[in-house]
C-alpha cells in the first residue's frame, strides 16, 4: 500500500530517495520494463527528484490565518460554473492544518525537495502567514527536503519583499513567476479564468480588458518585476518558471516549420537571455508590444540562475494566414493552428496503459507525448546557451471512477507508464548534454 500511495502523491517511487539511499535501488516498474529498468544510477549525481504544489490547490483555509480573498476565492466563488464539478480551494487538501503529517508523508517516500508557493502573504504584512510559510519551510528543512518556492502561482504575495530577507537566509531555491505565458492567455486574452479580463468581442463576461494589448503589457510587466526581484536577491538561487510544450509542424514545408518556432518565440524566454523581444514577435505584435529601454535590457538579460520549464504535452503547428478583417488579439498574434491531433489522429505514441484514455488524459489538453521532453530541452540546449535547468512540473490526471475500490485506485499503473517514458525520455536529453538537474512531479 505505501508504494502505491507513493506513485499517487509523487509518481516517481524510489527514485526520490534521500541521500543516504541505496542509489542502485530500482524503481517498482511493471515487468515489461525489467529489460530496461530505471533507478537513481541513470541519473547524475545530485540530480533532484522532487513533488509541486500550488498554494490555493491544496492549502485550503481560504480565509484564516490572516490572509484576505485572493482573485481565486472571488473567482471560484462568483463564477462556481467555470469549474466543471463547481468545487474550489476553500478547503482543497488542508495542508494550512496538516503541513506536519504532509511533510512527514513526504519523507516517508523519500521525496528530496518540494515546491510550495506563497499566496498567504498579502494584503500587507500577515503575520501569520509569514509564520506559515516559516514553519512550513522549518518543518521541510528539518525532514531533509529543500524547499524550492514560488512567489507567483497566478496570486500575488504584496507582503514577500519586506520578508524577504528572512527567507534568503536558508538553502531556498526561489522561483520568482509560474507560467507567465498560461497566466496571461487565459486571464488577460481569453478571459476564462481569473481575474477575467479580455474584449468584449472574444467574451461577454469579461470584467473588462483588451485582447490585443493587456497580454503583452503584463507580461512586460511579469519580466521586468523578475528581474528586479533577481537583482534584489543575489543570496538566494532564483529563477522562473515557464510554460514548454513542444511543437511539430505538420510537414516539412518552411511555412509550418517557421510557425513551430513562432510557436516557442511567444514562450517569454528570448528576453531572459538577450533582452530583446524574438524578432518574430515584434514584427506580428508591432507597436502593441512594449519596448525595453535600454537599462531594461541590460537588467533583464541573463536574470536567472536557472529555468523552471513545465512541461505536459506537445501540438502540431501549422501555419495560418493573417485575416486581416478579425480582431487582434495574443490568442492569434502567431499566426499559428496549434491542435493536438493531425487528421483525427492524436499526437503521441499507442501507451498501453494510456490507450483507453484516448492517448490523454482527463484534461482534454493533456494529450501524451513523452518525446517532447527531450525535444524541448535540446532546443533549450541549442537556442538559449544551454541554461540550468529543472523540469518543475511533469505528471497526469485521469479520470475519476466512483467505482474503484481504494486498492484498485492506488494500483496507479496510468502514471508508472507516464512517467517511465518520460524519465526516459529526459535521462536521453542528459545523456545529449542538457543541463537539466531536476524533475518535479
């Protein structure tokens, strides 16, 4: 039973051991694998294995401890329709009250690091919620995990900088944003999810916005924020956090294999690393997308130690004429057709324990590729320096059966198929010379 719960909660088993474990132990895997096993040795020393968490998906105590609504509570609660069970975070896995039994949990399964976030600091200086993240941080520290946190998971902490100083004192790694690029398409450009805003032409329930320039003025805003914050905190290990899918154009044709790269252009990496805009962008987007000045340039270019890259899926990218009659907007500025299937069929390998689940998986944007891993790193590699790099998101979701007992529930074959490709996948970047030096679940 416990090496179940550990695939449910981490997926990764025995490769998340402490320091002190055996490093030829190999992983539980089903035995079509054993030709082929996976364990801590196909890895480099001092590769981290670890799990994330988003603060409002499992802290709950959405309003104790000093901390005020965030957009998320107003968001989950005005509009309980835009989540498809209607369910929120008031509670969610209440580890605001069970962070001891959770970061014991953690030990247990030999879990070296863990990636909180730190809503709970806003509105001011909240006591409490500095004290929080304090104990949480101490309590980790203390059952031998670094804490890799995020200061923004899509809710602001106004409060952090004041503490900030108390923070850096410790072995943190700090991520400064997660997923710019998610945040801004679907809370500023399509307005689907908080704080919901966009045109009136792409939704009527938008709270307000522009499509064509918001986007773009946060996200500017996102980079240069990071960057001061790097600069403010040259103690501690910071970085960010971004969204990676991969992209295969449908041919070989030049138009749809210059589209793929459009693709990745609009990711926000270039500025971090030149401090320019890609050419691309500034083309398409033109006066609608925001200038550095050049002290803001230099700040910005080489502002991290390493690179946060989340990656779940891969699209085809086909190019797509410009209609000059639509609407401009962020959603469409790339010219590019992005789906996960090509002539009805979807991306991705036949995965045996994936294949009842279509090739995705319960999120209908989820669709399995585990090559797209290493191809997004050896872009990386090969684009951007070959920069420091941790994967901080990787796993799967699935669909929920009611009528699964709980042993048959934690007989969690879906996630040992998908994440033994894709640590295969990722030990092969390794071996191609990707600087990547973690995997977070």
């Amino acid at each position: 039973m416990a090496m179940r719960l550990q695939l449910l909660l981490l997926g990764v088993l025995q490769l998340t051991g402490f320091a002190a474990a055996d490093s030829k132990t190999t992983a539980v895997i089903p035995s079509r694998y054993s030709s082929a096993s996976l364990n801590r040795s196909n890895f480099p020393s001092g590769f981290v294995f670890g799990s994330a968490s988003a603060s409002y998906q499992y802290e709950g105590a959405w309003d104790e401890g000093g901390k005020g609504p965030s957009i998320w509570d107003n968001f989950t609660h005005q509009y309980p329709e835009k989540i498809i069970d209607g369910s929120n975070g008031d509670v969610a896995d209440d580890q605001y009250h069970r962070y001891k039994e959770d970061v014991k949990i953690m030990k247990d399964m030999g879990s070296l690091s863990h990636g909180p976030d730190c809503y709970r600091l806003s509105g001011g200086v909240n006591k409490e919620g500095v004290e929080y993240y304090n104990n949480l941080i101490n309590e980790l520290l203390n059952k031998g995990a670094t804490p890799y946190a995020t200061i923004f998971h899509w809710d602001l902490p106004q409060a952090l900088e004041e503490e900030y100083g108390g923070f850096l004192n410790r072995q943190i790694y700090w991520i400064t944003l997660n997923e710019p690029f998610t945040f801004i398409t679907f809370g500023y450009a399509s307005g689907e999810l908080a704080p919901e805003r966009c045109s009136a032409w792409q939704n009527l329930n938008c709270t307000g916005g522009d499509s064509a320039t918001e986007p773009y003025i946060v996200a500017h805003h996102f980079l240069l924020a990071h960057a001061h914050a790097v600069k403010a905190s040259q103690e501690g290990v910071i970085g960010i956090t971004l969204a990676t899918n991969w992209f295969v154009p449908v041919s070989n044709a030049t138009r749809h294999r210059n589209a793929a790269n459009r693709s990745l252009d609009f990711m926000f990496m270039q500025p971090l690393t030149s401090g320019q805009y890609p050419h691309s962008m500034q083309v398409l987007v033109k006066e609608r997308l925001p200038k550095f000045t050049q002290e803001e340039s230099k700040l910005i270019k080489g502002s991290f130690d390493f690179v946060g890259m989340n990656y779940y899926t891969t699209h085809y990218s086909s190019d797509q004429p410009h209609n000059i009659s639509a609407n401009a907007s962020f959603l469409t500025d790339a010219r590019v057709f992005e789906s996960t299937e090509l002539n009805g069929v979807p991306i991705g390998p036949p995965l045996t324990y994936l294949h009842k689940l279509g090739l995705q998986a319960a999120s209908s944007w989820l669709v399995v590729y585990p090559k797209g891993i290493r191809e997004i790193l050896l872009y990386a590699k090969h684009k951007y320096n070959n920069p420091l790099i941790y994967i901080t998101e990787n796993g799967l979701d699935e669909f929920d059966d009611p009528t699964l007992s709980r042993p048959q529930s934690l007989n969690d074959t879906h996630r040992i198929d998908y994440h033994y490709h894709h640590l295969n996948y990722l030990r092969k970047a390794i071996n191609d010379g990707v600087n990547v030096k973690g995997y977070f679940t």
